[in-house]
C-alpha cells in the first residue's frame, strides 16, 4: 500500500519562497505520475503541478513561472519550489501520487502553506 509523506510547509512572508517534499513507500512502482494540489478555505481542491516519470509537467496557470515541479525517480519523492508566493497561495498542499497508468492515485495527509506579512 503506497504511503505519502509531506514536508516543507509553514509560514512565509509576501515574496517569499517554500519547498515541499513528498516521499512515497510501500510500492514497487517507480510512480507514473506524482504531483501536488491544493485547497484553500472554502474552494476546492485544485491541480498545482504534475510531474511524469518520464519527466514532463502541466502547471496551473496561476503558479507558472513562479513553482517548479521536480522529481528524484531513485528516491520516489516529488518536490514543489514556490517561489514569489502570494497571500492567495494560502492552502493545504496535498501530494499525490499514482503508481500506474490508468490506476487509482493516493493522497497525503497535506501540508499548511501560509503567505502571510
């Protein structure tokens, strides 16, 4: 059973820059896709970055050129810089990873940024 573990949220001024990590375990798989979403208070969850194994990525709009989805196959962890971060970037960041193509993906327990003067 794949197992997500988050790190790297907490508080952060206007400005500022965070880096997550997410680890995945308990698979054999290599990860065909792990990416990160997030929900901030009262919306709903939403796609951040993907990152295939293969190494292409889809960003949303809002963070291009501001986050950079990356991966370390070896290490099944998936890490998101954010950089320039805004108040509005204020959420839970979630990990998510699925093993396989066209198989079930699973979800970590999630991270709180805060973007914050």
């Amino acid at each position: 059973q794949v197992q997500l573990v988050e790190s790297g949220g907490g508080l952060v001024q206007p400005g500022g820059s965070l880096r997550l990590s997410c680890a995945a375990s308990g698979s054999s798989s290599s990860m065909y896709e792990m990416g990160w979403y997030r929900q901030a208070p009262g919306k709903q969850r939403e796609v951040v970055a993907v990152i295939r194994y293969g190494g292409d990525t889809n960003y949303a709009d809002s963070v291009k050129g501001r986050f950079t989805i990356s991966r370390d196959n070896a290490k099944k962890t998936v890490y998101l810089q954010m950089n320039s971060l805004k108040p509005e970037d204020t959420a839970i960041f979630y990990c998510n990873a699925r093993p396989f193509v066209n198989g079930p993906s699973v979800w970590g327990q999630g991270t709180q940024v805060t973007v914050s003067s």
